[in-house]
C-alpha cells in the first residue's frame, strides 16, 4: 500500500477488498484514508491532497474512482453492515435499523438529480424559503449501543437518491433498503425505526419480510378496527377485512385514557412516562395486519397527547416501543455529525454515477471511523484530554472526538515512519507534510 496507515485502519480496510478490483481498491483505500484526515473542504481533489499522493496520482484517477470505477455502493455498505454486526454486536441481539432523508444543497443545473426539495431546516434570515435545490438521499442506518457511550448511536449504511417522479416514493425506496438489509441478515431479527413520513403503505408488514418489525410515529387522530369477525355458518358474499371501529386514539385520551406510568430510558437518562395502549388493525395504511399503538400523555396539550407511535409487532409492550423508538434520533445526529465534521454534501462532481456515490462514500467513511473507534481507537483519557475548561460535564466522547483521533493516529503513523532514522531532505518534507495534513 502506498499510504502510511495504522494497523489497526488496515486491518478493516482489507476486510473490503472483495467489493472492489485490485486497481480500485487500492484507490478506495488512498480516498477513505484522505476523507478522514481532510478537514476542509472535501472535494475529490481535497480528499487526495489530505492523502498526501497529491502529485504522484493525477487527480482523475480519484474522479474516475467515482464516476467509472466498477463498485457498488450497496455491496460496500452491506459489507459495512456485516462488520458491524460481528464485531458490535451480540449473538442473537435484534438488528436496529433508523431510516430517514435528508437534503444535500447542490447547485448548477447540470447537476444529476438537482431538483427542488422541500427543506424544513431554512428558518434563518428575514425571508426563509422553505425550498432549496439539491440531492435527497434516503438513508438507512445500524443503531447499535456502545459500551462508551450514554446514547445508542446511527451509522449509516445504505442509500437511495429520491428524485420525485423518477424513482418510487421515499417510502417505497425506503422499503427496497428493509429488504435488502433483512435478505443480507435472515438470521436476525429487523427492527426499523421511522417517523411518521415512512409510516405508509409500503411499510406494511404483509410487504416485508416476517422478522421484520416497524414501529412508527403516526398522526394522533388515528383510528383503528378490531379485527374481522368470523364467518357464521351459511353466511354469503365477500369476507370482512376488518371490523367494528374502535374508540379512536384522540378521543380516548381526553376521556382519562386510562393512563398508565412506567420508568423508561430516553437518550440516555430515566424518564417516567404516562401512557396507554391500543390493539387493532391500522386498515387504512397497513391492511389486516395486527398492531399496537401506544399514545404518550402531555399534560399541557389541549388533547392530552405528545405522540402516538405505532409497532407492527403487538408483543413489545409500551415502555419497550418508547425506547426503541426513541433510538430514531440518533439517525438526525448522524445527519448533523455527517455534514459538519465528514464533509458530507461537499463534493462538487456532477454526472450520474459520480453524484449517486460521493455522499454515500463520506457517510460510509464516517461510519468506518466511528467503527475504528469502538475496536481501537477508544481510551478512557480521551474524554478528559479533549474536555474544554468550559464544559467540565463531558463524560463520553463526541464523534468528533473520534475523528480526532483517527486523524492524529494517522499522522503519528507518518510520523514514525519518517523519523525511523536519520533525517534526509526527503524525510524532512514528508514530516512537514504530515503536519500540514492535520490542518488540510
């Protein structure tokens, strides 16, 4: 390999050579190892100057990497999901799986995919506008637990580019990423995790697999129905799908409920709850398929109601739904976390193929690293080194923090390598280079 890369890094990055021909991966290896230590701007070219082969690669051989190269995004990224399942988790343990989108402003016109996307986080200036133009990517996360950290934490894993009225729905392209994850992983149980966009019909159970459960945040006037009655005996005509109507969630819980407590952890910390349950049919989007909704009491709302959330699986009691479903959030962290420290959305390329995979790279990356962390990287100091004077109730790290420490891994590997003995002219300016990587 031509990049100086600690062993530990090696070791998972050779664990992704079966997804790539000898020539790519190679090229894989120099962009993953750029991507992680570049902290500006994250462009191809960015990206290959972090690497330090800038100047003995020409930059096309990392463009043609992404526009031509013969790899697939979906096999790297279940080759990803595989690593995280054999060496993060526990036999046996259910698979959680937060799916959501999120927009990457883009612009140009002869950008592929550029189209007009609602954007509900432009709430600045005097005048936002609700609109922006870029890519929407439909992404589907590993929601896992970690023993160094409070909070259950998202790593990305699959994508889709949703452009409306070329491709199916963001539903439907989210269902397409459930099969996919659950055809990879028929020994596990699937738990997808989504918000109330998501909760419609190709979400349906009848659709997915059987292991697979779906618990949702739905609207709060939502109704249910008991299920069909049994034919009696001589009876005529076409079977009922569904049966008498239920007293409707809404209505219910400004009646008193009944509401119930119980103690559950939410992000991290013990919360105490008031909540009922409802068993039926949700016939209007998910057919004759039993379900539980689980409504959550806000004293101060006018109904009574903070959220009503729905699980395809009437087994998993109240408290057990809250907390999965709270789990969700760490996919909105990712989102963050991605943007601002991975560079995600930064690329400036735009043909087809090169489009479809330079997002997926640097959230693919990002996960790798938080990956890296959790099997090598993690040390009980790094918390109280990165602490600043003014936020002294730090405990866990920070994906940043990870990051970090990637980075100065790295370039204490240059390092090593080229103070290994006497110093020539060219091992001065490979150690002068190593410095400036970590502000590149």
């Amino acid at each position: 390999m031509l990049l100086d890369v600690p062993t530990s890094l090696a070791g998972l990055l050779s664990l992704f050579g079966c997804c790539f021909t000898q020539p790519s991966f190679q090229t894989f290896c120099v962009l993953v190892t750029g991507c992680l230590t570049r902290v500006r701007a994250h462009t191809v070219t960015g990206i290959l100057i972090a690497s330090g082969l800038a100047g003995r690669w020409h930059h096309s051989r990392a463009h043609r990497f992404f526009s031509r190269a013969r790899w697939s995004v979906d096999q790297v990224g279940l080759r990803l999901l595989e690593l995280v399942v054999e060496r993060l988790m526990s036999t046996g343990e259910p698979l959680c799986v937060a799916i959501d989108d999120t927009l990457l402003r883009r612009f140009g016109p002869k950008v592929f995919g550029r189209q007009a996307h609602y954007d509900a986080s432009a709430v600045r200036g005097p005048r936002p506008s609700r609109v922006a133009f870029g890519n929407s990517w439909v992404v589907a996360g590993a929601v896992i637990r970690l023993p160094f950290l409070e909070r259950a934490i998202c790593l990305p894993v699959l994508f889709r580019l949703w452009r409306p009225g070329q491709t199916g729905t963001q539903v439907e392209l989210a269902a397409e990423l459930v099969r996919l994850i659950a055809g990879a992983h028929p020994d596990r149980r699937l738990i997808v995790l989504v918000d109330g966009a998501y909760a419609g019909g190709a979400l349906a159970p009848a659709g997915l697999p059987e292991a697979v459960t779906v618990i949702a945040r739905v609207r709060r006037d939502i109704h249910l129905h008991a299920p069909a009655p049994p034919r009696s005996k001589g009876q005529v005509g076409r079977p009922r799908s569904k049966g008498q109507p239920l007293t409707p969630v809404r209505a219910r819980a400004a009646a008193g409920g009944p509401w119930r407590q119980a103690q559950v952890n939410i992000y991290g910390e013990a919360n105490t709850i008031e909540f009922f349950e409802q068993q039926g049919i949700w016939y209007r989007s998910w057919g004759t398929a039993p379900v539980k909704v689980v409504a959550i009491r806000d004293r101060r709302a006018s109904d009574q109601l903070e959220m009503v959330l729905i699980s395809s699986d009437p087994k998993l009691n109240a408290p057990e739904i809250v907390e999965l479903y709270s789990r969700r959030w760490s996919i909105e962290v990712a989102f963050r976390d991605a943007k601002q420290h991975g560079g995600v959305g930064e690329a400036q390329n735009r043909t087809r193929l090169a489009v479809e995979r330079t997002a997926p790279f640097a959230f693919l990356c990002l996960s790798l690293a938080i990956i890296w962390y959790a099997l090598a990287g993690h040390h009980q100091d790094n918390v109280a080194h990165r602490r600043h004077a003014w936020d002294r109730t730090k405990r866990t790290p920070s994906v940043q923090d990870m990051l970090v420490k990637l980075r100065r891994t790295i370039i204490a590997e240059r390092l090593s390598n080229a103070l290994d003995a006497q110093p020539t002219a060219a091992k001065i300016t490979a150690l002068t280079d190593a410095w400036e990587m970590a502000v590149a």
